[in-house]
C-alpha cells in the first residue's frame, strides 16, 4: 500500500501472499491506531483500504529512512551492478517461496 492508493483487502492478501483473517486482525490495528482507514467498496463485502493523513506522514518519513538505508547498502556498487541485483532478488524470493518443489 502506498500514499493516497485504495487497496482492498484481497489485493493486500495477494501483494504480501498472507491469509486474509492475518491481513483483517493487522488492518484493524492499524485502523485504531489512526493509520487506515475502510471505506465502501462496490458491495458491502469489499473491503478498501486507505491511508489516513497520520497514515501517509508516517509513510512518508518511513520511505525516506528505507532510502537512506537503501543508499548506504549499495554506496560504492556500480549502478549496473546495482540493477543486477534489483532484478534477480525477485527470483531469489520466488525460488524460496517454492523451495521443495521440484524445477525442471
């Protein structure tokens, strides 16, 4: 989820591949903390997510350490180098996400 973008609840579910009942228990932490917010969706089984004003300025000032973390790991690795990495850490992911299963 990311400032301003209305996510539902099955979206979320899909994005972190966490079962629905988790994602529900951790959205209302969140929404009695101050942070999200449900709004309508189509029908009244949908759930949308959105970020609150306190939602977004605590997401704000969390990108920005994730950036300064981000720069300080790969300070001094060439860029190509640096994007070599950004595309094969998702099939490093996929492949322990499947582990145990057999590849051809």
């Amino acid at each position: 989820m990311y400032s301003s973008e209305l996510c539902t609840l099955v979206e979320i579910c899909k994005y972190y591949q966490i079962e629905k009942p988790n994602v529900t228990r951790i959205v209302q932490k969140l929404e009695e903390q101050g942070i999200v917010e449900q709004i309508p969706g189509k029908d009244r089984r949908e759930k949308v997510i959105r970020m609150t004003e306190r939602g977004e300025n605590l997401y704000r000032q969390c990108r920005a350490e994730i950036t300064g973390l981000e720069q300080q790991a790969m300070k001094g690795i060439p860029e190509a180098e640096q994007e070599m990495v950004f595309e094969l850490l998702p099939q490093i992911r996929d492949n322990l996400d499947h582990k145990g299963e057999e590849t051809n």
